[in-house]
C-alpha cells in the first residue's frame, strides 16, 4: 500500500528506525577488512568514497554506519519514501532517483553532493528493481568522473529470513550472526568510455558477489576469519587493526 500523506511517512519512517534499531542491535557483528581506512566511521585519510552493497542488505549499512557524513541514492518510486524519510532520521543525506531509468540527473546531484558537501556517496547499484545482484554502470561512471574510489561490501547474515521480492530481502534473525567484508579501495581510470565502463562494470559486479557470498558463509559458519573485529554503530567506532595485504591485488581475484 502506497501513503502519500506526509505525516503518515514520518510516521511511518520513525517506526521503521525504532524497528530498525530494535533489530540489528541485538546482532553480533564482525568485519574483516582488507584496509581499515575505507571505514566512513573511522577514516582519518579525508578522502570520499562511494560505498556498494547489495539492496536486500541496505538496512545492514543504514544501521551501522549512521550520521557518517553519507549521501545515499534512493529510487524516486513513492516505495522509497518511507525509506528517505528513516535514513533522514539516522542521519544520512539522500537523492532520489535511479542509475539506470532517468539517472542522469540523479548521478548529477550525487556528484555535486560529493564536491560541494563533501559527503560520500553510497548506492545500491542493483537497485531499486533489479535483477538482483546485477551491478548498474552508475557507480563505475561517479567513480571516473569524480576520481574517487569505490568500496564494495560484502554483507551476510546467518539464516536471514527472505521476502518473496525481487531482491529476496534479507531479515536477520534476532541475535544472530552479521557479518561484513569490505574491499579495499577500487579505483577505476577517468573519463572512461562505454567499452571501459562495462568491463569495470562486470569486474565489480564479480568482485561484490564474491565478497558478498564469503560474508554469508562467514556469517553460517559462526568460524573464525582472518583479521576480523568487532563492529559498532555510529562515527565512534575506532578500528585497532592493520591493512590486509590482499587489498592491492583486489581485483585480480
């Protein structure tokens, strides 16, 4: 059911935060990172980056990583106005539209976010309609243009619950397993054309599904990884480990 009252949105968005909150905070949360300054919580390098992850685990990021100096695009379709109006709430800026139908002008208003407010950027780049986890050029393009880099996050949880939707949504059982596995910074040539832009396109798209595949194996398996910490919410959070040699050859895997 569509709401178009405005009042009922923030309603509406004020209860998906509290559910939101009510949720994840029960969860155990780890990450492994291949270089710890990618994180919007603890970076100290000044650099913007355009963070990726899949759209049935957006509420994963928007929990995490709140009031972190984000900007994030969401599809114009009235289904998005509740979720405009909860990562408003969590302190995330936002740009309606979409990297695919009508995104030019979307893509636009994220670049003037990054250069003039200085935020960074995130997209689910195989939203708001999918297929599911088929990568939209339109972060591959922000990155050339803006010559900044792009983070792919790979996010599982340990049995999720699925939604009968096109992403198969993902929610986490209460105290149960989250894990996450970010990639290094991926930088990708300037001013790159069609050609250019779909082989970087296919690489990422390659690499966020590995990425994404080993968190949820992680994530089952409740084993050990290599490097991996705890996680809390918030731009608070400070990370105590070093950079993952593995981070250099990220996409040659």
């Amino acid at each position: 059911m569509k709401i178009k009252s405005k009042r009922l949105i923030r309603a509406a968005g004020l209860l998906a935060s509290l559910g939101v909150h009510a949720l994840e905070s029960t969860l155990d949360y780890r990450v492994a990172y291949y270089d710890p300054i990618i994180d919007p919580a603890y970076q100290n390098d000044g650099k913007r980056r355009i963070y990726i992850f899949w759209h049935e685990y957006i509420q994963f990021f928007v929990y995490l990583r709140k009031r972190c100096n984000l900007a994030m695009l969401l599809s114009k379709h009235s289904d998005a106005d509740v979720l405009e109006e909860l990562a408003s709430l969590l302190g995330f800026d936002s740009v309606r539209g979409s990297t695919n139908r009508g995104g030019l002008q979307a893509l636009r208003e994220m670049m003037r976010k990054e250069q003039r407010d200085q935020l960074h950027l995130t997209i689910t780049p195989d939203g708001p309609r999918g297929p599911r986890r088929v990568l939209a050029p339109g972060c591959v393009f922000l990155a050339s243009k803006l010559q900044i880099p792009i983070v792919a996050m790979g996010v599982g949880y340990d049995r999720p619950y699925r939604f009968n939707s096109w992403d198969k949504f993902a929610l986490p059982r209460p105290c149960s397993r989250a894990r996450c596995i970010p990639s290094g910074d991926i930088y990708v040539p300037s001013d790159l054309d069609k050609e250019g832009i779909a082989f970087y396109r296919q690489k990422i798209e390659d690499l966020l599904n590995s990425l994404s595949e080993e968190a949820e194996d992680w994530a089952a398996s409740g084993a050990s990884y290599e490097n991996e910490s705890s996680v809390l919410p918030g731009p608070k959070f400070s990370c105590l480990y070093q950079c993952n040699p593995k981070s250099a050859s990220i996409l040659r895997r």
